[in-house]
C-alpha cells in the first residue's frame, strides 16, 4: 500500500513542491544559507502572526500544497512589520557575510512559586 501512495502522481508533486522549498539534503554552502533563510523568514512571520502583533495586511499569503503560510512583509501602514523585515533582512546578510555562524534561541518556562 505504501509502494502504491509513493509512486502516485500526486504523491510525487506535493513532495517535490516540498523539496523545492525545504530540501532534505544539502549538499553546498549556498543550499545551507537557502534553507536558513527560509526558515528564519517562515518561522519569524509565524510567531508574530500567530501572536497578533501585527495587522493582517503586514502579511502576504502563500500555499504550498493545502498549507497557508502567512509571511511577514514591509507594510506602509505598519512600522513595527517594516523594522522586523528590516532586521531580518540585517540577518540575512550577516549570514551571506559570514558574520555569524551559530544562533541559538534561548527558552525558559515560567516557574511557578510555592
């Protein structure tokens, strides 16, 4: 059953529209620094959207396959969407530039106190 989804025509498409965006393999630097990009840009937009900071028209709307993924635009109606872009954009060319080679995004849970 598996073997038959796999060779499905429809099957192969939505994994290639996948594979196109967020590769499984990277074999070159250029390919590293793509995805990197791509995920900061995507994981960025998602949390200020889903936090609501920012209005709807700060975000432009892209599917792949049947998921909507709202990305984080330069709005003239929203300063704080521009300065993020902004300081992504920033991002990217440290990256592009070699000025930074590792980030690390620290996470802490509120502890409660007895």
């Amino acid at each position: 059953m598996a073997t038959l989804q796999l060779s499905h025509p429809a099957t192969k498409q939505m994994a290639s529209k996948w594979s196109v965006l967020f590769p499984t393999k990277i074999a070159t630097e250029h390919q590293s620094l793509v995805l990197i990009k791509r995920l900061l840009a995507v994981s960025v937009s998602c949390i200020t959207y889903l936090r609501g900071l920012f209005p709807e028209s700060a975000y432009g709307t892209h599917y792949l396959d049947e998921l909507c993924f709202r990305i984080l635009r330069e709005d003239k109606c929203c300063a704080g969407s521009t300065q993020i872009v902004k300081w992504m954009q920033g991002c990217f060319d440290a990256l592009e530039k070699k000025y930074v080679c590792m980030h690390t995004f620290p996470f802490c849970a509120k502890m409660d106190k007895d």
